[in-house]
C-alpha cells in the first residue's frame, strides 16, 4: 500500500500565486518553502504553477531535510519507500524516516514502525514496531494509535489485550483517524472485548463512512442489508455498498453484485452482477471471481464459457478462495470443460478441504474410496 506524503499546508495556498513566494523563502534559506515548493513539484501539473517534476520534488525535499525541515526528511522517505519518481530503496527510506522520528515527526515513527513490523527493508521487530507506534501515538499521529490497537488486539508480537486495543482505536476514532472508527465498529458489532452492543456499532461505522472509511460503509450496508441490529432496509444497503464500491471496497463491490444477480431488495439485473463481480475480481476480492466463474459456467447472465470459467475458478483458488478450487477441482472430476483428469481434481479437493470447504472435503473422500 502506497503511503502519502505529508501535506502541511491546505491546497488552497499551493497555487500559482505563492510559487515565487516559495522560490524565494527557499532561496533565502526558509526550508518550510523548500519543503512546499517541492509538494508544488511533487503533486501539480501544467497550470497549477508548476510543470509536476518528481526530481525536482526529490532536490527540493533534500534540501529541506539538509537544512532541519523534518516534513522534507519524511517526504523524501516517502518517495524512496514507494520508489515515486527515485529508485526505491528501503534502506534510505529507513533512514529518512528514522531521522524524521528522532526530529519529533510522528507520521516518521508511524511509518518506521509499519516497516519494522512487516519486516519490509529490515529485519522483522516486533517490539521496535510496538514502540514506534507507541511513540507515534503518543505524539498525535493517530495511525500509530490504531496501528499499535491493531497489534493488541490481535496479539501480533504482543501479549493481547483488548481493552488496550478498544483505547487506542477509540482514541485515533475520536481524532479523526475513521480506521480506528471501522474496528471499534467491529468489536462492538462481534462481542469482541466488549458486551456486544449493535447501536454503537452502527454508530461508529456511519461515522467511519462519512469521513470515507469504505470499510465502515460496506459493513454498515451488511447491517441493514440482513437487518443485523438495524430495521433491515435493502435500498439503504444497496446505497451503501455502491458508495463503498466506488471508493475502492470491493467486497463492497461484490456484495453488490449479489444483491444484483440474485433480486435481493433490488430489480435483478445480471449483467450489472457481471460488471460489479468483474470489477471486484480485478480488484483482488476472490468471491467475485468465483461468482463470476459461476456465470460463465453455467451460461448465467452471460455467454456460458467453460474455459473462461477455468481460468476464474484458478484465479479464485490461487489468491485463496477456496470455493474456487472446489468448483475447478468439479470441472476436473467430471471433464466438463476441461479434459478429464480425477487426480487433478482430487489434488484440487484436498486444497479446498485443508482451507475449510467441506464439499471439497467430500469429493476427495469419494476419490480417495475410488482408489485415485
């Protein structure tokens, strides 16, 4: 996941009017210019005041962070950690960050800390994690509150606790950080370290939606799609899937498009389930490929395609859907579509019954007793 540069100013005032401003506080030695101008670089094109120029982002960023700007020392960590505009490399995206950290910038912390804790450039620390986040928390950066929440609660190189995780993500919920919002909607809605309690949890999704968490949107469309603590209420479900679809849930969308394919509170529509599972298969949400593996199988909606519904069915399996390795190991057993080969199927139904699919379970039974 890319992260984002830290923008210490509104976007109203990085605009073609204060770009001689900025060129000559940077000249002058005003490293906040320096630092400005090289956001102005950085994000803008022909007609925002300046021709977007990530190396000249990358010179202007150094010297901030040269001359004791902390926000250019991150910026340029930013640009190195995503390989934007500079060969990546973690190492220097290290110690940017470390250095930015150490001159009290807590989106520096937060972001050393993610790279300590997913091992990514360093050796894997879980404890160095834990008092990044700590550190980061502490001073303002509400990230490192639900970060480090996150480690709590699921005991991630830490002993778990969950009232500790209920605090911190109460805490980033409270300053703005709507993550933190969408997981103490979670727990609240599960029992989970507290009394289930279906009112907050409605609560904290619908202002986890509103400030654009698009987990909170689809799963507060869960709760009045199956009336889950709220009047069951289809239109709103739908309302709300759509939303979180179109900001890049794609459970949100997939969850769509079943209410599509199947009429659910919805006028049916299957070339609409199509384009929704379509796009959430290409979006990494395995269930879509599966569903949309189901169409083309059975010629439902769309042109029936057993070879495109193999290749769904593989692709669903392979990023761990195991519906999708049962439905392939299906299409093997029986050589529909596919030339017929029962130990491929056999080999496809013992994956999908070590990942919990019971009718995968079956299959390899009824093959094991066949002597396959």
């Amino acid at each position: 996941m890319k992260l984002l540069l830290s923008l210490l100013i509104s976007f109203t005032f990085l605009n073609a009017d204060r770009v001689s401003d900025y060129q000559k506080a940077c000249a002058g030695g005003d490293m906040f210019g320096c630092n400005n101008l090289g956001l102005m670089y950085y994000l803008y094109n022909n007609g925002d005041g300046v021709k977007q120029d990530k190396h000249k982002a990358k010179e202007l960023f150094g010297k901030a962070c040269d001359g004791g700007k902390m926000t250019g020392c991150y910026n340029l960590g930013v640009m190195y950690d995503n390989g934007d505009g500079v060969k990546q490399d973690k190492q220097k995206a290290i110690e940017l960050y470390r250095k930015a950290c150490d001159g009290v910038h807590m989106q520096g912390c937060s972001n050393l800390g993610l790279m300590y804790n997913n091992g990514n450039g360093v050796k894997q620390d879980k404890h160095k994690a834990k008092e990044l986040f700590g550190k980061a928390c502490d001073g303002g950066e509400m990230t490192g509150c639900k970060n480090l929440g996150l480690m709590y609660d699921n005991g991630d190189g830490i002993r778990q606790d969950k009232q500790k995780a209920i605090e911190l993500y109460r805490k980033a919920c409270d300053y703005g950080h709507v993550k933190g919002c969408t997981n103490l909607g979670f727990m609240y809605s599960n029992g989970n370290g507290v009394i289930q309690d279906k009112h907050k949890a409605k609560e904290f999704y619908s202002k986890a939606c509103d400030g654009g968490e698009m987990t909170g949107c689809k799963n507060l469309g869960f709760m009045y799609n199956n009336g889950d603590g709220v009047k069951q209420d289809k239109k709103q479900a739908k309302e709300l899937y759509s939303k979180a679809c179109d900001g890049g849930n794609m459970q949100g969308c997939y969850n769509l498009g079943v209410m599509y394919a199947t009429g659910d509170g919805i006028r049916q529509d299957k070339k609409q389930a199509k384009e929704l599972y379509e796009k959430a298969c290409d979006g990494g949400e395995m269930t879509g490929c599966n569903n949309l593996g189901v169409m083309y199988d059975n010629g439902d909606g769309v042109k029936q395609d057993k070879h495109k519904a193999k290749e769904l069915y593989s692709k669903a399996c392979d990023g761990g859907k195991m519906t999708g390795c049962y439905n392939l190991g299906f299409m093997y057993n029986n050589g529909d579509g596919v030339k017929q080969d029962k130990k491929q199927a056999k080999e496809l139904y013992g994956k999908a019954c070590d990942g919990g699919e019971m009718l995968g379970c079956k299959g390899y039974r009824i093959l094991n007793e066949e002597g396959i």
